[in-house]
C-alpha cells in the first residue's frame, strides 16, 4: 500500500469531526471519498495531509506515520493537494503559477514534470499561459490548480471536489484528464458530491458520513448497492 489511514481522529477545537477514518491506497489507483455536504470528506484530505492535524490515529505513507508531520514535510515525502478553493496565485501569469510550484518530492521515480509536460495534460493553459491567474474562468482554474500540484512532483494527490460548480462539458473533460492522470501511473484520492462523475471513473469508493466511513467497496458494487445510495448519497 502507497497510503494507509487509520483510527483517524479528528477535532475542531472542541467538535470531534473524525471518528476513526480508515482507508488505504494501492500504486496507481483512483479512488473517490463521497458524501453529502458536511460529511467529513474534505476534513479527512486536510487530515491525511497535515492541514487540521488528526489528534490520535496513524497515517502511514510508505511505511512512515506521517500524522503530527507539517503539511510542507508532507508534501516533500510525495503528497500533492488540490483545495476546493483553488487558491491559484492571481496576480501571477499561468505559466508563473506553474513555475513557482515546482519542486522534488521523497518517492517520485517517474519522469520529472515540467510547464511543457503540464501543458501535455491540459493544452488549454499553453494558450493562456500569458494571462493572470485571477483572469481565467473557475475551470480554467481549477486546471492550474491541478497542473501546478504536478509541477511538485507528487506520488499520491488529494483533489478535493474537483468539478464542484464547473459546467457539464468541462466536467466531462476533467473526467478524462484524471484517466489519463492515472494511466500515467499517479495515484489519485478525490472527495466528491457529484456522483455521477465519480462513479464513471473510480476504481474504488468509501462513503463517508457524519463523520464515519459507511461504506467501502469496488463501484460496481456500489453502483448495485442501493441502500447505501439512498441512505448516504442521496441518489
């Protein structure tokens, strides 16, 4: 396993969010978190990476615990993270948010990435690669986000809600640059509400809710699960 989480406790001051989360990740999987609103999958991504800190629990990436570890030794070790906010710097022209986010990272073997190789992947930003971060459309965006976390060189990213609020078309080819993203040997964990989307291109899936993994199976098997759809996702 590339990724093991477990007994995953985790609080907001006094509010005990997380309540003994596990989940594990192999090489080169793509597996989706779903829940509804407030369920608890956004606070087990910052978990794992360091953002809100679990208070008891392990997670180990390639044998290493890495929970009370800062969020930039995390990402160091091989973890990129994509937040639902995007946070893109938008005073900074396209190809100046890619370039400040290069870096080397602990486990990466592969084939180094670069802006041109970034450009590869999401050939939309070559075109806009003189404008302002701030200037581009909250998809476009979002593919800076994405590109700028590969520019670090990451084994295992952390997507969260990657197609919240984009229109059909663009969701559609988000969802093939993630089977690519895959195909090319990067393993990816993504929190979602669009169920739709998730279950056309995961391997796997948990379910989270109220803060406690429900579920946890292959998507054919939740796709024919349909108690678990209705009582947690809403279908």
């Amino acid at each position: 396993m590339i990724l093991e989480a477990s007994g995953i406790n985790t609080y907001y001051g006094t509010s005990h969010i997380l309540f003994d989360v596990a989940l594990h990740m192999k090489q080169g999987e793509l597996v989706c978190l779903l829940g509804r609103n407030g369920s608890g999958k956004t606070t087990t991504l910052r978990s794992i990476m360091g953002l809100t800190a679990p208070k008891t629990g392990k997670v180990m990436f390639h044998g290493e615990d890495l929970r009370g570890r800062p969020s930039y030794y995390i990402a160091q070790r091989g973890i990129g993270y994509v937040p639902d906010n995007r946070l893109i710097f938008p005073d900074l022209t396209v190809r100046e948010n890619l370039e400040i986010g290069k870096k080397k990272s602990e486990h990466y073997t592969g084939e180094p990435w670069t802006v041109d190789r970034a450009y590869e992947i999401f050939p939309h930003l070559k075109k806009l690669e003189k404008h302002l971060g701030g200037h581009l459309s909250g998809g476009e965006q979002q593919m800076l986000t994405i590109a700028r976390t590969l520019m670090g060189n990451p084994e295992l990213i952390l997507l969260d809600e990657p197609v919240e609020g984009l229109a059909p078309l663009i969701v559609k080819d988000f969802a093939e640059k993630l089977i690519l993203l895959k195909k090319m040997g990067v393993t990816i964990l993504f929190s979602e509400q669009n169920i739709r989307f998730s279950l056309a291109i995961a391997e796997r899936a948990y379910v989270i809710n109220k803060g406690r993994i429900e579920y946890e199976g292959t998507i054919a098997e939740l796709s024919r699960n349909e108690e678990i759809k209705q009582k947690y996702l809403m279908i």
